[in-house]
C-alpha cells in the first residue's frame, strides 16, 4: 500500500483515497467540508487516507511498526524503522550474520546482534558474566523500544533513600583520610578479560558519585571528545574493582602501574579528575630522582647524603641563606654525569667522604677532553660550593682551578636538498617548524612555547620583544598548519600554537621532541645553517647578526669566525 499523495487544493492534509479515487481532502472536496468517516480497521476518528487513520495506515508519519534489527516494538518511518539505539549500533558496527539467531542485522564486536545481547542481559544472574547463548537457551525476549536499559542499577529505580540536600552534603564531604597505609606484599596483575567483563557489570557509584562532577567539568572545560570522557569514567569504574580497600583515596603510583594490564585506561586524564576532586594521593617520583638513586645507591654514607643534598638544593633551590635559584634537570643531570666516574674511581680507592677530597684529587680526576673536563669542573663547584655552604666541608678544592670554556664544533652549513625536503614534508606541523627555524632561526624551546596570540598580522612577537615579520613560505605553512589544527581540533583551547593529540584536552606546550623526532632534521642544524648564511651576506657584521637572532657577542663571533675568517669582521661589530 503505497502512500497518499497530498491534497491538491491545501497540500497538507492527504487525499482522500476512496471509490472512485479523490484527489482533495475531506475539508476541500467541493461543496464540503465533509466530516471523514471512521477508520475501518480501529474505529478511530482520526481519518488519514483510504479508509484507515493515521495510527494504521502504512505510510502515515505516526504507523508504528518494530525495529528491523532487534525488533522492539514502537519505532517509525521517518526513523528508518530502527529504533535510538540500534541506529547508533548501525553506524558503528558492520553488517553481518548473528552467531545465536543467525539473522543478517547489525553484529557487534562478539559476532551477536542487539537482540541476542539484550537477552543475555535479561537472564544474567547479578555477579556472573553474560551467557551470550541465552537467546538460543531460552529463546528471544522482545520488547519496547527505548525503555529497556539492563545496565541501568536497579537501585536507580527506586525512591530516593534521602533529599536532594542531603545527598550533596554527603558528595561534597570529603573522604576520611586514612591513619596508616599498608603496602602490597605480592601485586599481582589482574586478568585483562575479566576486569573489562566486570567493569561493565558494576554497581557501585562511591567513585562516580563524587567524581563525575568535576570530571563532566574539565570535560566541557578543555572540549574533551565523548570518548576520551567515557575512557575516563570507565577507568574510575575499574580502580574501584582493583583496589577495593583504598577508602576512596588512590595513589598515582598504582594508577601509572594499571597500564601494564588495562590498555583501554585513560591513566593521565584519570590522575587529573582525582586531583581536582581531592581523592588522590600524588606520591609520583621525578623520574630525574628514580635516576639518581639508581647511580648512586651503592656510594657508601655519608657521601650518597652530601650528595643528595646537592641534588636538592640543585633542583628545588634554597631560601636559606646562602640562597640558591632552582637549576633545570637537564643541568644538573649533566652535571650528575660529569662528576659521577671521579666519584666512583675515588669510591673504589676507600673514600666514604667529600669532606677529604683535596685540589690534587680533583686535578688528578679531570679528563684530558675539554668538553669533558668542563662539565666535570663545573659538577664539583656547584657541589663543593653547596656543601662549604651547608658546614660539610671544610673548604672548597676547585677554588684553585681555573674554569676553561668547552671546546665548541665548528659551526657547519647543511646540505640544501636536505632542508628543501624538510620544508615540503606531507605533516603540516613538521613543515610549520621547519620553515621557522630555517627562515627566523628560532630555537627548539622558542618553537615550543609559541602561543596563538603571539601571530599578529604576519608577524610573530618574541619573548625579548622583538616583532619579526614572517616570510612567505612560512605564512603558508603556517596556515596550513591553522587549519589542520582547526578541522582536527576544533574546540581544543590549548593556547600554543603546536598541539599533539596529549596536549589537545590540555593548556600545556608540546614536548621538546615535537615535531623534531619524525622531521629527519634538527633544529639546531636548520639554525646553524640559518646564521652561517645571514653571516655571509652581511659580510660578517656581528652587530647585525646579534639584533637580528638576539644572540650573544660570543656566539655571532663564533659564526662569524667560520663563515668568514677573523680578517673579514666589520669594524662597528664591537
């Protein structure tokens, strides 16, 4: 039975299909309107077209019919005959032959289609798996569309136990702190398959309950995908299920330590949500500290403690007098490497002590290499320096030894095709960061740390306040790169201007590798051969070179020197 064709008077209502055929409706027949007779298959008043309403006729906007892949009852055309459900399921999963009711519909990921799975559901006992031959067991259940959901906790549909108010009193309480902490005698990893089956079976909502708040607002807060949301509230479900007794309080330490076993886990996001609702426990060690104590565990006492003494008046500073700034990890684990083999050879000798090391010692450890020789020379003053000002000896031997520069590479062009592929590299992001340093001569932490804001009108803005105008090629890969960014994260609000899939949900800059470590170049390559060519054309004025890369005397002189011999220098560069 086809479906009626409109009214050709109002075009709204249907035509009223009766013997003979009409082509207008009841209230625009000439010499009506006429009342339209009763359905005559309900009795309904609610006339439609050919005899029947708009409740039994097949082509009416209001026929209901079942669902063709899990056959629940109560769906409709406009809907393709699926009901919410199975249309999610029909553009997430391939068609293909159900294992149990073998019916071509919609499968899921274990072969079965919707049907079979909601059976299973509603014959699992609480506790076990689901038996997903249940539907050839004891045959299918239908139902209603949309009204039936198993994984909702029975405990939902009951009254509420207690108001509104007192419910958030208790969300808002914070959990009790607990007087001691027992560590795990024997850890032992979960089995991957049966924690993934339980997580999805599980009922209790104390985690949920108070995190789901401040999860939901960091969502909306940093546009996190509806997937990277729910890998998050699952791998709350799931700590709730490996570590039962922790009070509501969980250690980052056993959180990093689910990744060996939960591979669906959100671990970073995870420790995020906890921290913003004050139920972790951050006892994550630097992984500079981990190195550290791994050097160094076999020194004897006390010269393992005056050196992590140093280590953390190096890292963290002193406010104490004598007052030092905090160094970056990178130079004192540098430094921690450069004194190291003295320290050992001096160990193996019988020292136990710093106290008694003298100036000949430390001459007689210094490495013939000048690179070398530096870095162990400036690892002993910073640490004997330390320790004379914290009363662990008595004086300082490098006082007597003079501190000679590192020898430096000679600065080197690099081969044009070489750039010239870096520059047309298919990555938007690699091509951005190559043509800034080839063009502008950016350092690798100045390409890090660019932000949006900093991009105004072709021109980038510097920390040292300098405005340097943009070159061509770099525009255009700058706004290729923008909109890259802009279709594969559309609402990130990540302020820098590079963003990776970890940075995209955050407000923190990229990692110092990015994009360097697919690009096949280095940064400082593409900078050096940057200087070494502006050095050429300028007829090797330092002057020039230094305000145009904002770099030291020392270092235009050093360019200057390779690329044009010391005879060449300009006069007014001093």
């Amino acid at each position: 039975m086809s479906p009626p064709l409109p009214c050709t008077a109002c075009g709204v209502k249907p035509a009223a299909w009766l013997t003979p055929r009409i082509d207008f409706c009841y209230d625009c027949i000439p010499g009506g309107p006429f009342t339209p007779p009763a359905c005559s298959k309900c009795g309904s008043a609610e006339y439609y077209s050919q005899g029947l309403c708009a409740h039994c006729h097949p082509g009416s906007p209001g026929f209901i019919g079942s669902c063709r892949d899990c056959l629940a009852w109560g769906v409709y055309r406009q809907r393709n005959w699926r009901c919410w459900k199975c249309r999610w399921w029909f553009t997430h999963y391939p068609q293909g032959e159900c294992v149990s009711c073998h019916r071509e519909v919609t499968i899921g990921e274990q072969g079965y289609c919707r049907l079979c799975l909601e059976t299973a559901r509603y014959h699992q006992t609480p506790g076990e798996p689901l038996d997903l031959d249940a539907a050839r067991t004891y045959g299918q259940q239908l139902f209603l569309a949309s009204m039936n959901d198993s994984r909702r906790p029975a405990e939902l549909r009951l009254p509420m136990a207690m108001s509104i108010r007192e419910a958030l009193k208790v969300i808002n309480t914070p959990p009790p702190v607990p007087a001691s902490y027992q560590p795990v005698l024997f850890h032992i990893d979960p089995d991957p398959e049966r924690l993934r089956q339980r997580s999805n079976e599980i009922r209790l909502r104390d985690i949920t309950s108070r995190t789901d708040h401040f999860l939901y607002a960091r969502a909306r807060e940093y546009a996190w995908s509806k997937r990277q949301t729910n890998q998050v509230r699952r791998t709350l479900k799931v700590l709730q299920l490996v570590f039962p007794g922790a009070n509501l309080r969980f250690r980052a330490s056993d959180i990093l330590a689910m990744r060996s076993y939960d591979d669906g886990s959100n671990i970073r996001s995870t420790i995020e949500v906890l921290e913003d609702a004050g139920l972790l426990i951050d006892d994550r060690v630097p992984s500079f500290t981990k190195l550290f104590e791994r050097k160094t565990h076999a020194l004897p006492e006390p010269m393992r403690s005056q050196l992590e003494l140093w280590r953390d008046i190096m890292v963290d500073g002193s406010k104490t007098p004598p007052r030092r700034q905090p160094r970056d990890t990178m130079t004192v684990k540098g430094q921690m490497y450069g004194i190291l083999p003295a320290i050992t050879r001096w160990v193996d000798d019988g020292r136990t002590s710093l106290a008694g090391i003298s100036t000949e010692d430390i001459l007689a450890a210094l490495p013939d290499d000048p690179s070398r020789r530096h870095t162990m020379l400036l690892g002993f003053r910073s640490l004997f320096t330390i320790l004379r000002g914290r009363k662990q000896v008595f004086t300082d031997p490098t006082n007597a030894i003079p501190l000679r520069g590192p020898r430096r590479n000679t600065p080197l062009p690099m081969e044009p095709t070489a750039i010239r592929d870096a520059l047309v590299n298919p990555d938007p992001a690699i091509a951005l960061a190559v043509s800034l340093v080839a063009f502008h001569a950016l350092t690798t932490q100045q390409v890090q740390h660019i932000q949006l804001t900093d991009i105004i009108d072709g021109r980038l803005r510097m920390p040292d306040v300098r405005f340097i105008p943009l070159a061509k090629p770099v525009r255009v890969r700058l706004s290729a790169w923008l909109d890259h960014r802009a279709q594969r994260w559309p609402e990130t609000k990540n302020p820098y201007l590079l963003v990776t899939v970890q940075t995209a949900p955050r407000l923190s800059p990229p990692g110092r590798n990015f994009p360097w470590k697919k690009a096949g170049v280095t940064a400082q390559a593409l900078r050096t051969d940057r200087i070494l060519y502006e050095v050429e054309q300028a007829g090797g004025d330092v002057r020039r070179i230094c305000d145009l890369f904002g770099i030291g005397i020392e270092t235009a002189l050093r360019y200057s020197h390779t690329a044009t011999g010391p005879q060449n220098i300009t006069a007014d560069s001093a």
